[in-house]
C-alpha cells in the first residue's frame, strides 16, 4: 500500500514538473514574441 503511494506521490511531482516546464515556456515565447515584435517594429519606424 505505501508503495502504491510512493508511486502515485511520484506521478503527481513529475506531473507539477511538467507544468512548471510549459509554463516558463509559454512565458519564454511570449518574451521571444515581444522581442520580435519589438525589432519589426523599431525597424519599421527607423525606416
């Protein structure tokens, strides 16, 4: 039986790791896409 949650308490911190992993991702393409938009933009007035 304690095995078994042992188990399941592992499932559940691998899950949480995954999360936190899309999130900063999500958050580090929302940096990259600001960038982006940035340097077109910046360009697009400089010309």
């Amino acid at each position: 039986m304690k095995l078994g949650m042992g188990r399941f308490a592992l499932n559940q911190l691998n899950l949480f790791r995954r999360l936190v992993v899309i999130v900063h991702l999500k958050e580090f393409s929302l940096e990259l896409d600001k960038l982006t938009f940035d340097l077109i933009w910046g360009k697009s007035l400089i010309y």
